[in-house]
C-alpha cells in the first residue's frame, strides 16, 4: 500500500516537474524571441529620455494640442524609425545629412520666432490659425530625427537581430513613451508656469536647436 502511494506520488511529482520544466523553457523562448524589441526599447527609451527631441515635445504641448502633437511626433517616428529598418543605410545616402539637418535647423528657427512672437494663452494656444501643431510637429522631428542617433541604432539593431518588425515595434514603443512623458510634462507646465516665461523659453529652446541643426551638432 505504501509503495502504491509512493510510485503515485513519485508520479505526481514527476508530472509537476515536467511541467514546470516546460514552462521554463516557453518563458525562455519568448524571451528570446523578444530579445530585439526588448532590446531596442531599452536602449532608445534610455537614449531618448531628456534628448532634444523630448523637450521639444514638452515645449510644443505645453502650448498647443496634446493630441495633435502626439499624433504628429508618434507618425514622424513611424515613418524615420520605418524607413530606417527597411531601407537601412541606403537611406543615409539618398540625401545627404547635413542639408537634412540644414533644413531642419531652418525649421526649428523659424518656429522658435514664431513662439516669441506670439502673445495667445495656453488656451487660446490650442487653437491657434497661425500654426497647424500636427503638421508642424511631424515636419520638425522627422527632420531632426533624420539620421540622429534613434534612426542609426534602429538601423544597427535591425542588421544586428535580422529582425526588422521586433526592432520597428520596440522602437515605436519607446518613442511613443517618452513622447508621452514630454507631453504630460507640457500639460503641468502649462499649469504651473506664466506663459510668458514658456514663451521664453521655448522659444529660445528651438532657435538654439535650429542654430546646432545647421552647425552640424
């Protein structure tokens, strides 16, 4: 009788063991599996985590619409983080960087004078005519980000993992929290800060990145 309770419990327990054993290793292969995109997160949420690119969506959304300003940096990372995991290098000689950047600078100061210039609340800001947020905002990262070091390194962890989506997705993921973060920063900013002195500063901000755009920083 024991040894019939023994042998089943010896059953059971080799059962449990099978089990866990299998588990361990389904957990291992996903993780593996994701090693590009949890990689790629890491490294572009830690790269991107108070860059340029950052304060200038806390500077746009502490004036303007959130959403729009999120829809227009969330699609200009899609399309430089996609073309540079599909294209790859090739892309960097098509056109060459620095009359990218050269543009981009041109951007950045024209919309830095903008800011100045303006004299809308945060409110009225929101719905400014002067200025379309979403096309804007689109038009200045994509630029910036052009060539910067978030295309480069989806392009090195593309060749790198031969995993083009995993890498597009964790890139996008990162992105687009960091993004985020820069627009809840806006918000409280806008809350908390005269408007005159967000004017002033961001539009500082943005000349002073035009100004290294076309300096070549």
């Amino acid at each position: 009788m024991n040894a019939k309770i023994f042998s089943s419990s010896l059953r059971i327990a080799a059962r449990r063991s099978l089990k866990n054993m299998i588990k361990t290793y389904m957990i291992r292969d996903i993780i593996m599996d994701l090693t590009p995109l949890l990689t790629t997160f890491g490294l572009i949420a830690l790269a991107e985590l108070g860059d340029k690119t950052q304060l200038t969506v806390i500077a746009l959304s502490a004036r303007y619409d959130r959403k729009k300003i999120f829809a227009g940096v969330l699609l200009a990372f899609i399309v430089v983080t996609g073309l540079g995991v599909l294209v790859g290098e090739g892309l960097l000689r098509l056109i060459p960087e620095n009359i990218i950047k050269m543009i981009a600078g041109f951007m950045f100061i024209v919309f830095g004078i903008m800011m100045l210039r303006s004299k809308e609340d945060c409110e009225e800001a929101n719905n400014s005519p002067v200025i379309n947020p979403f096309i804007s905002t689109f038009s200045m990262i994509a630029l910036a980000e052009m060539g910067d070091k978030t295309q480069l390194s989806a392009i090195t962890l593309s060749a790198k993992y031969n995993s083009p989506y995993l890498v597009f997705t964790g890139a996008v993921i990162a992105l687009a929290v960091i993004s985020l973060l820069g627009i809840l920063a806006g918000k409280k900013l806008c809350e908390i800060v005269p408007l005159s002195k967000i004017k002033l500063g961001a539009g500082a901000l943005f000349i002073l990145f035009g100004i290294m755009f076309i300096a070549g920083f």
